[in-house]
C-alpha cells in the first residue's frame, strides 16, 4: 500500500483516542436478540450490522445455500436472478459485462468487497467479469441510491460481496465439475477458528471453450468464427486474530486472473484495413487487500479502522495491447455509539486515492477523495428513522453532498411499510476526464466546460410483510437523474482546442427511471418456491426514448423439492424485449433443471441443464450467448 498522508494519520489517531470503557461481547445485546429472532443482520443498508426490518432500504441477501443451490453460470448472472438486476454482457460467461439497478447505468452500480470498494477506474465500472463465486460466502445489494452512505457510483445501488471467514467449527470442502462447451471447474476451500484466530482460504479455477462472441454479420463487420472462451483462477484468504474479547484484527487477501477472448478489428498500417483475424484477449489481474481492526470497546461504543488497496489491471488487443491499470488506496475509519437500545448514530471518515496508468493516456493521472459521513438509524416513536448525510471532496470534481431520509412502520404483525427519499451521484471516470481527443481535463480547462457528476433525486415506498415459511417485498420507486455523462457531438460546446473537433465528454442529458419490484417466498412441507418480478420505465427524459438495453419488465421464478437425499429444482427466467443501438433485442425466456444427490454423508453428486429449451440468447446487439448446456459436478463437505 502506499504510504499514508498526513490528514490520513492525523484521522488515525483521533479514531484510536475513543476510550476502551470496557470489554464487551463481539456484537451489541440489540444484534444478538435480533439474531436470535431470525431476523437477518445485514451491513450494506447501513455501514454497520442492523436487523434488516430495521432498515428503509430495500436489501436482497443472497446467502452461501443460494448460491450453492443456483443455476447461475457466473457472479453477474446470480444476481439478476436473486436480486432483480438486469444484465449486460458481450456474450457468454467470461465476456465483459455490467449490471443495471433500476435501471441506472451500468457505472451506477457501486461494489464493494469485504467493505472495499472495487472497480475499474478509468471505464468507470466495474469488470463483474473478474470476480468468481467460488470466493464468495454471500451477497448484500442495497437496491437503490445509497451514495449518501458509500459515495460516488452508488446511484443506482451497491453490492457488496463477502469472501470466506473461518467462524465456526473447522470446515473443508472440494468441487469439480464439467459441462459441455469445453467448460470445467475446480475449487478447494477451508476454514474454521482455532482458539483467538480465525482462518479461510479458498482456491478455484474455471475454463470455458464457449462459441464466437459474435453473430454472423455484425454491423461493424467484426465477427471471427474461432470459439472465444475464458480461463479465471482466484484465490481467496482472510485471517483474523482476537487479541482481547470483542476485538478482531483481520487480513482479507483476494486475487483473480482472467484470460477471456473476444471478437474486434485492428487496423494497423501501413493501409489500415480492417482485420478481424487476430485472437483478441482481455487479460485481466485484479488484487484486493485490506487490513482491518474492529473494536467493541463497550456495548456503547463501537469503531473500525480499515486500510484496504485495490488493483484492476487490464491487457487487452490483439496483435496491438492496450493496458489499462488502475489502483485505489484507501482508510476507513468509523465510531458507532449506540447511547439508548435500538438506537445509533455512526461517524465515518474515508481517504481515497484513485491513480490511473494507460497507454492511451498521455500521463499518469490521480485524483484524491475526502469524505465525512453521518448516518443515524433507531426508533421516533412507533416509527423505525434512517437518516444519511455525507460530504465528499474530490480533487478532480470538487464537492458533492448526498442524503437520504427514511423510515419503517409496523402496521400489522408480520406486516411493514417503509419509505425512503434521497440524493446520489455518479462521478466522471478518468476516460471522461483524460482519454485523448474526448475526455476534458479539469485542470487544463474552466469549469464552465469540463465534466461534472451526474447528480439524482429518488423517492420509494415498499411494503414487506413476513410469516412462518413466506415472505413477500414490494417497492415502487422513481429516480431523477440529471448531468448524464455522454459524447456531446458538437464541436462548439466543447473546450476551444482542435483535440475535440469531433466532440467530447459533456453532461449531456436527463433521464427518468422508475419502476415496481416484487419478491415472495413460500415453503410448502418439501417445496420451496421464490419468485421475482421487476416493471422498469428508463427513458431519456428530453426525447422520451427507452435507454438502450433495459428491459421493461424481468421475472424469475423457482422451484425446489427435497426427497430424502434428493433434491430437484426448476429454475425460469424471463426477459422482456429491450432496445440496443437502434436494434431491438427479442424477449428471452430460459428454464433451467437441477438435481443433487447425497449419496454418502460428506458426498454429493450434482447435475444442471441450463437454457434447457435451447433458447438463442442474445444479451446484447450482435453478441449471443451459449445455447442448452449440461453439468455434472461431485461437492466433498467435510
């Protein structure tokens, strides 16, 4: 990591002054009690652990056991599936690809990995690409704004992943698979806790022969007919280490190389015609690390001290390589003091630096990140209040401040209402900024021309109910969004520089996203059922065009059955029709089977059939997916 600045030290020590008033246990009597009424404790609605019917956000968890039991094909496609996410991709597993949250672009997703925040600077989004299930124990994804919580990208919503962790008694697993296409995987993984210290790590490794990325007759004439396949490994470790009770120091360690190939022309000299025949690579490495200390200094009192980096460094071409490397280094610090039960108020501070290296670029650039965050979440009354407040200071954009207001009513038992009012924003990428000939320099040019966040106002209203073996959300939201980042084609409303003759990067439009979702579950004796429904109206807000690739409306639904050491499921997923550079992509509906049998304690034999019915999957124009698919996998828990 780099060294830390002095405000960074100076921050440091004022978060280590906070009086150890007493030791305690490892979470809040309020915590333990919600727990032990089943209710799930999640962290991403509120930067510390809460019941999740003490939130106003709309909050999927998606848990080990779903994603065990999915039929996913990768990380991106587990979530639209689970959380209602819609996806975008350049063909099949392995392929670029990005996530819609109500339909926000997909640079208005914010991830973030054991608390890091993860992503690729420059293009301004993350590579869902390069993060593989076999590292992860489960997902939160805070469905709508949560910038006045985790800051820039956080417009549409945030995901946030946990990787293993060895609470619990010692555990090993093991998992091989095969399928057709060329495609294996391989995952080996351990954990448990061993007096003061915990441990995990995991191992896995996938391939994937797959089909061309592109269609026959693409509109820019790029198609290759060689098989365009995928190679990810990633490796996974967290350590942690209780000095005294209620304290933890950890080490998170996550690592991944992807190796995935892909259809495009170069056109070389000395003719420049176009040449689709190179094997075109995207050779992604990215690294995440953080070291960590969370204190219970008394059931009152609690702070986190985190001091994480992250590296996503991209090779891509194919004769020709271009690199795009970014890093981010950044600390955490935040005190929680919860004064009363069922109250608390959280104080956070980040450091962020962001540091960009490409060969496009004339420079190395970087930009500095300053942020104060108040969020107070607890009871007024019969009502359950959330309130954010966050101020970000960048050295490229200047300042922004984001805020959300919300609360929770019980109006009947088992039944919840909830609503929620905010602001967020989306800021500009280092491509906005500098890439040659588009991106506007904000200390080369006045501001009155150089590119600013993209700014929102949303507003929802849910309502949740929950019984013994159901459960059902429903949420009906609007979000206004405004400065949308875009090529402005006239030269004139650019800087004055002959660099922009065919335009730049501006704040160019509005946009109108609002939409209904609906999720339920049910247990009947044996039969577990969930279904998903999500309406999505994305429409520029001056010309009244649908955005380019959401769908209006996605439904998923499944069914599960257990027989003894049986098990079978059905999985549908459905995906209404959606425009794409002045194409229209047709409605898909997917069935995928599943069957697992434990045939010895510690044994199970699995089978999958995805696209069941041989749909001709097309996740964006010109690109097409992998047709009908079969499985078989062996999984060792011991």
């Amino acid at each position: 990591m780099s060294s830390l600045r002095p405000r960074h030290c100076a921050a440091l020590a004022l978060a280590c002054a906070v009086p150890a008033l007493s030791c305690a246990q490892t979470t809040s009597t309020l915590i333990v009690a919600d727990a032990a009424a089943g209710e799930r404790i999640v962290v991403t609605g509120s930067r510390e652990p809460i019941a999740a019917n003490r939130l106003a956000g709309d909050v999927v968890v998606i848990d080990t056991e779903q994603i065990q039991a999915s039929t996913a094909d990768s990380l991106e496609d587990l979530l639209r599936r689970e959380a209602g996410l819609q996806l975008s991709r350049n063909g099949g597993p392995g392929a670029s690809a990005g996530l819609f949250i109500r339909g926000m672009g997909v640079g208005g997703t914010l991830v973030l990995v054991d608390g890091v925040r993860v992503g690729s600077a420059t293009l301004g989004q993350v590579e869902f690409e390069g993060l593989s299930l076999g590292a992860i124990e489960r997902i939160e994804v805070l469905r709508g704004p949560g910038s006045s919580l985790y800051g820039a990208d956080g417009a549409g919503g945030v995901v946030q992943i946990f990787t293993r962790r060895g609470d619990g008694r010692p555990h090993a697993s093991a998992w091989l698979a095969a399928g057709q296409y060329g495609a294996g995987e391989a995952a080996l993984s351990g954990s448990g806790r061993f007096g003061d210290l915990d441990v995990a790590a995991s191992l896995s490794h996938e391939r994937l022969d797959g089909v061309s990325t592109l269609r026959p007759g693409d509109q820019f004439g790029n198609y290759n007919p060689d098989k365009d396949g995928s190679r990810r490994t990633t490796a996974q470790a967290q350590l942690g280490w209780r000095p005294a009770e209620g304290h933890r120091v950890g080490l998170s360690l996550l690592g991944s190389k992807l190796d995935a190939r892909f259809d495009a022309s170069e056109f070389l000299p000395p003719d420049y015609a176009q040449d689709a025949t190179p094997d075109f690579h995207n050779k992604l490495d990215n690294q995440v690390a953080a070291l960590d200390y969370r204190a219970e200094w008394s059931p009152a009192w609690v702070t986190t001290l985190r001091a994480s980096s992250q590296e996503s460094d991209l090779h891509s071409g194919g004769t020709q390589i271009d690199q795009f490397r970014t890093r981010r280094d950044q600390l955490d610090l935040q005190a929680t003091w919860r004064p009363l039960a069922g109250q608390s108020l959280t104080l956070a501070y980040e450091g962020l630096t962001e540091k960009a290296h490409t060969s496009a670029y004339l420079d190395d650039v970087k930009r500095d990140n300053n942020a104060v965050v108040l969020a107070y979440a607890g009871s007024l009354g019969p009502v359950l209040a959330q309130i954010d407040w966050r101020h970000d200071d960048n050295s490229a954009y200047g300042s922004v401040d984001t805020g959300r207001l919300g609360g929770s009513f019980e109006l009947a038992k088992g039944w919840r209402l909830r609503a929620l009012a905010g602001t967020s924003f989306r800021a500009p990428s280092f491509n906005d900024l500098y890439y040659p000939g588009y991106g506007v320099p904000p200390d080369t040019y006045p501001k009155d021309v150089s590119v600013g966040p993209e700014r929102g106002r949303s507003v929802e209203l849910g309502v949740e109910g929950r019984w013994p073996g159901y459960d059902l959300t429903a949420t009906v939201w609007r979000n206004q969004m405004r400065d949308l980042i875009g090529y402005q084609p006239d030269a004139a409303q650019c800087p004055d520089d002959p660099a922009y003759m065919f335009g730049c990067a501006a704040n160019v439009a509005r946009a109108r996203l609002q939409g209904f979702s609906f999720n339920g579950g049910a247990q009947w004796g044996d039969w577990q059922f969930r279904a998903q429904l999500d309406f999505v109206d994305a429409k520029d807000s001056d010309t009244g065009a649908r955005l380019n690739r959401r769908a209006a409306h996605q439904a998923s639904l499944s069914a599960d059955y257990v027989m003894g050491d049986w098990r079978f499921g059905a999985a549908l997923l459905q995906v209404g029709q959606r425009p794409d550079g002045g194409a229209k992509l047709p409605e898909e509906t997917t069935l995928d089977l599943k069957a697992r049998w434990q045939f010895a304690p510690q044994w199970s034999l699995e089978a999958k059939l995805i696209n069941a019915t041989d749909v001709d999957l097309q996740p964006a124009r010109d690109y097409q997916g992998l047709g009908r698919q079969a499985w078989l996998g062996i999984r060792y828990e011991l």
